[in-house]
C-alpha cells in the first residue's frame, strides 16, 4: 500500500474506473477535483475534465475509489490474545478465558500488540475508530496516530457507584469519554452515571447490550453463568433485585437510550425491544464474524433496518475475531444476509459508523468535504450493471493500493 499524503495547495484531478462515493450511486469512469485540501467536483471524469484546468492528474486505472472505512468497536489492548483463545460454542467459556488469558499480559506486550493492529488497521483502509480500553496503554499510541474517532475509557463496577474524575482531552483526533462495559457488569447507578456524565458534555455513550443468552438470563433471572463470575470475582452486589426484562427494556427503563447511544452487538432482543430501539434511535453497532467466533449467533438484521435504525461494524477484538478488518465483516454480513442491499452495507462500513462516532462530514465522498480516501485493487468485475457490482465488490477479495489523505 502506498500513501498519497495531499498538501493544501495541491490542485489534482484523479481519476478511476468506479468512484464510490457513498452519499449516491457509483459513478463509472469517476473522478475527484481536489483543491485545497477539499473535493472540489465529483462525477463523471468526462464531465470533469472539461472544467478542470491547471491540475496534476492522477490516472488509477482500474481502481475503486471510496472512503476510508469506520471500525466503531475495537479493543486494541486485546490484540495479544489473537489466536490464543479459540472459537467458543459458550460465550461464558470465552468470557473466562479472557479474564485468565489478559491477566497475563505485560503493559509492554500490549503496547506493542496496539502498534501492530493500528498498522493492520491503516493497512485495511480503516480511518475512523471507537477504541475501548480499560487500562489507558492505547491513548498515547493513538493520540499519535493518523486515526480519528472516540476513544472510550471502559467502566466495570457491578459492586456499586464509583466517582468519574474528568476526562483530559489532550488530543484533536479523538474525543475521550467513559463507557459502560455491559448491563451485568455496571451497576445501574454507575449506568446511569455514566450516561449522565456523557449527556452533559454532549459525548456517546457506549455499551455492549444484547450480546449473549447468558446476559439475557441474568437479567430475567438474577442467575446463571452470569452472576457465578461475578460472585466469584467479588463483584456481587447484594442490592441487586433481577429486573425480569430484557437488556433493551432494562437501559430504556434506567433512561439510557437515545440518539447519542452506541449499542453493541444487539443480537438476543424480542419484540418489544424492536419496538423500543424504533422509537428511541440509538445507534447500533454490528460484529458479526466477532458474534460467530463467541458462539452467541448473528443479530436480525433486517429487522434493525426494518426498525429504521442506523447500522455500522466493528470488528471487536482480536480475541474474538482472526482480523480487524471491516471489509471482512462487511462480506460476512452479504454471506448471511444475501438480500441485504449492497449499497446498506457499504454505508454500515463507512459514513453510519462516522456519524455513530460523531465525526460529521466522515465516511464519504461529496465537494466541500475532506479529500481523505482509499483505492482498492479487486479482480474483474462486472461494471455493466452497477448493482450487480456493488454486490461483487462486497464479496470479493480487495488489496488497498493507495491512500489518500490531507497534511495537517
């Protein structure tokens, strides 16, 4: 992969054999005019070139032109583990092999582990992130990094309420808040706390929600694998009365679901939790090949974007999943889902994550936004009909060759 670093008095004209522009159709023999630093016209290279004048031109041949794609949920600090674990029919068993597989690992082995998925990462076309951490090694690496996005200081405290000291922003890339891990990690007073401290600073708030049968038991119930981790852990909370309702139904009823709610995984919800997620809006972040490799299945897809919410990916973990790229995800999703339009999932894999992360104008291609975007190499395809490539560009094996970015 070669880097095409743009400078703001660059003027270019760059052309492709299909742009995928994201905010509309692909655009067949497209091209971007660049100046200063912003596209300037996007179209038809035969349309463009006509007004285009005084450029340097930039021919990628038999290219794809789109933008850089969005991995919403990641745990870099995790990247040591892969291939440690392996895929668990239980989620329970993978929950404690992590627990006991982490506990061995150096701060050292971490930061590096970080260093090496980031640069996997930027080698997969990947520029937006939502980082989870619950030990605070990644924010320097990132903070350093070309990557912008959220970084989210992971809360686990299921004993009780906990102080949240505020947060030093120190970088422009990445906006730092607290996010809660879980419904049955978090006690519902820190929940609330959390949410609470992001509302106020008009910050996301993040949380695995919906994940696993076992978490759904726990809630109906007050029991199972669940609540053994936490006894054993020390972390029960003895005021803890089981709500008997679902994960959705039980955040909705603490008034933690909004706009500016980032759910992820959402794969065991009922009826009622369709109904509750269409009127309340939060975001929702997908990781499938993640959801396939703990063994807790795949989340009713149709049925998200039938409920009119905004879908985006993540990869998750490296202890949950062989790579972190979102690419995979996004063929993993047209795999299972063969009627899912093309064009949706490429929006789950660019501008839905952007917005999930509040980065506006992210995610896509259109004059007057950032000239930051990828070209992928991919084998023939089929450019005669325009959604019958859509479908084959999902599908196929793609190699970054170029990317492009704005210096500071």
């Amino acid at each position: 992969m070669e880097e095409f670093p743009i400078e703001r008095h660059d003027h270019l004209l760059i052309r492709s054999k299909v742009l995928l522009p994201i905010w509309g159709p692909p655009i067949l023999n497209g091209a971007l005019e660049i100046r200063q630093g912003l596209i300037s016209q996007i179209g038809p290279y035969a349309k463009i070139k006509k007004t285009s004048i005084r450029t340097k031109f930039v021919d990628l041949e038999e290219l794809i032109i789109l933008p850089p794609l969005t991995n919403a949920h990641v745990h870099l600090e995790l990247s040591p583990l892969r291939l440690r674990i392996p895929p668990s029919g239980k989620f329970i068993h993978w929950v404690r092999q992590v627990i006991k597989q982490k506990a061995l690992l150096s701060p050292e082995e971490i930061q590096e582990s970080a260093r090496k998925a980031l640069q996997e990462l930027w080698q997969e076309g990947v520029g937006y992130l939502g980082e989870i951490t619950n030990s605070a090694l990644t924010l320097e690496i990132l903070a350093n990094s070309p990557f912008r996005g959220y970084i989210f200081q992971e809360v686990l405290n299921f004993k009780g309420a906990q102080p949240l000291k505020e947060i030093k922003e120190y970088t422009t890339n990445f906006r730092i808040t607290y996010s809660a891990h879980a419904p049955y990690s978090v006690s519902p007073l820190l929940l609330q706390f959390i949410k609470a401290y992001n509302k106020k600073r008009n910050k996301i708030f993040s949380i695995h929600c919906g994940e696993s049968h076992e978490e759904i038991e726990f809630l109906l119930t007050g029991k199972g694998p669940l609540r053994e981790l936490l006894e054993e852990r020390g972390q029960w909370n003895e005021s803890f009365k089981a709500p008997g309702v679902s994960s959705v139904v039980y955040l909705h009823k603490l008034g933690l679901l909004d706009e500016k709610t980032l759910l992820v995984h959402a794969v065991h919800l009922s009826e009622e939790d369709f109904e509750l997620l269409s009127r309340c809006k939060p975001k929702i972040c997908l990781c499938p090949r993640s959801n396939l490799y703990t063994g807790v299945g795949l989340a009713n897809v149709p049925k998200l974007l039938k409920a009119g919410l905004e879908l985006c990916l993540g990869t998750d973990s490296l202890a949950s999943n062989d790579k972190l790229s979102i690419f995979d995800e996004m063929k993993t999703l047209k795999f299972f889902y063969p009627a899912l339009p093309s064009s949706k999932i490429l929006e789950m894999g660019t501008v839905n994550g952007a917005k999930a992360l509040g980065l506006e104008n992210k995610g896509y291609l259109k004059e007057g936004v950032e000239a930051d975007f990828i070209a992928v190499e991919v084998p023939a395809v089929n450019t005669c009909n325009l959604d019958i490539f859509l479908d084959d560009f999902i599908v196929v094996e793609k190699r970054l060759r170029y990317r492009f970015y704005v210096l500071p």
